[in-house]
C-alpha cells in the first residue's frame, strides 16, 4: 500500500506582545467572517508566497499589518495538527480568502514584543489592525488561542533567561505598579506586593528617578528606569 502524501500548505502566524494601561496586549488583525465583529480576529499572519524565506515572510506580514519594518521577530513553534483548519467557519474563511484545495494547512509561529505606543498603519486586505487585552482575549479561530499561550509560556523563558526583555515593554520611565502588573501578567499570576518590592530591590539596574507622577487621585509614585549599562556590567560579573 503506498504512502499517502497530503496536498500541504505553510503559513506563519505573529504573535505580537504590548504592555498598556497595567495590561498585557496581543495584536491582532480584524478579517472578514461571517461572525460578530468581536468574533472577528485573529493572529496577524497568511501563507507564505512560492519564492520567500519563512523569516522573510513573518516580516512582509507584520509590515503589511502595522506598517513596522523589520521588526524583531523570534521563531519559536511549528503547529501542524490535522485539525487545525477543520472548522467550517475556518475552512469557508480559507476558501475565500486564497482559494486553493487546502487539505492542510501548518503554521510557522513567531513572537516578538512592541511598545504599543508605536504608530500602527494597516496596509493589508484585512479591516483593521488593532491591540486587545490579553485577559479579554476572544475565541480565536483555527488554533490561535493555543498559539497565544504557547508564546505566554514562551515569553516567560526569555525572562527567566534574561530579566532585561521585560523592559523593552515598558515604557522609558515607570512606576513600581506597572513592573509588578506586567510580572503578574506575564507569568499568570498573584506575585505578593512586598515580595516584589523586595525583588526589585535587589535589582541594582532598576534605578529610582527625582521624578514623581503629577495630577493623580492617589499618592504620587515615584517613577523608575532600566539602566542598561549597570545590567550589561551585573551579567558580565
């Protein structure tokens, strides 16, 4: 009996991590479906063309999405389940949308993190580009939830590897609250406020600014940075 070969088709999809407002944010592109707008979503990505590079293709997505050259992806997963484009709903989407026979469809999956302060200028097919809170993440199609959390667990081994990453999401100058809220939503988890205090504490690159938050409701925090050079001094001793 001879060996049956599958009509296969690859594709990248992006996941794109952005800290605003005390939440984790993804990036994600509004398409065309026949479902309520807030249905409508799902990881920036598409096929990749006959002549490009995987890497290459990642990048030409994510700049026909946002408008952002070379940004700084990583590859880290293939999905290539049988049952990742078996919905209806995503099978019809696939149809319209390239039109070939696809009897598979398996993704090369990248992560990266963005400032979402960053100008964002859709240039696609696609309605929208447009950040969602990560705690209100919607039911995505095909596989994308899975993949979402597949880079949450992978985010954190950057971190764990090297504390310096959870910076680039933050903004030049911060306050105590913001660092632990992005712990917590990185991690998925309560991270004990004086704990984390202490943990920063022994953080000698987190360095302490005169500056103070100004026409707030509360007590006024002080604000912080990242000094890149005491860390980059810290990881050579």
């Amino acid at each position: 009996m001879g060996t049956k070969f599958i009509h296969t088709y690859v594709s990248v999809d992006c996941v794109v991590f952005g800290f605003d407002n005390d939440q984790l944010n993804i990036l994600l592109v509004q398409f065309d479906r026949d479902q309520k707008e807030d249905k409508n979503l799902k990881l920036p990505g598409g096929l990749i063309y006959n002549d490009e590079d995987v890497d290459d293709a990642a990048q030409r997505i994510l700049f026909e999405l946002t408008g952002i050259k070379r940004m700084n992806l990583h590859q880290f997963r293939c999905f290539a389940s049988p049952d990742r484009a078996r919905h209806p709903a995503d099978m019809k989407w696939l149809s319209k949308a390239y039109q070939p026979n696809i009897d598979r469809l398996i993704t090369v999956a990248y992560l990266s993190i963005c400032k979402v302060d960053r100008k964002l200028q859709n240039i696609s097919r696609f309605k929208s580009t447009q950040w969602c809170r990560l705690s209100d993440l919607p039911v995505l199609p095909f596989d994308h939830n899975r993949i979402v959390e597949a880079a949450r667990i992978e985010i954190k081994r950057w971190i764990d590897h090297d504390p310096a990453i959870i910076f680039d999401l933050l903004p030049g100058k911060f306050i105590i609250s913001q660092l632990h809220a992005l712990y917590e939503a990185v991690y998925n988890q309560s991270i004990d406020v004086r704990n984390f205090h202490k943990k920063v504490k022994s953080m000698e690159y987190v360095v302490p600014l005169e500056e103070k938050q100004v026409n707030v409701n509360h007590r006024a925090a002080r604000y912080y940075k990242f000094d890149k050079v005491i860390y980059k001094k810290r990881t050579r001793i």
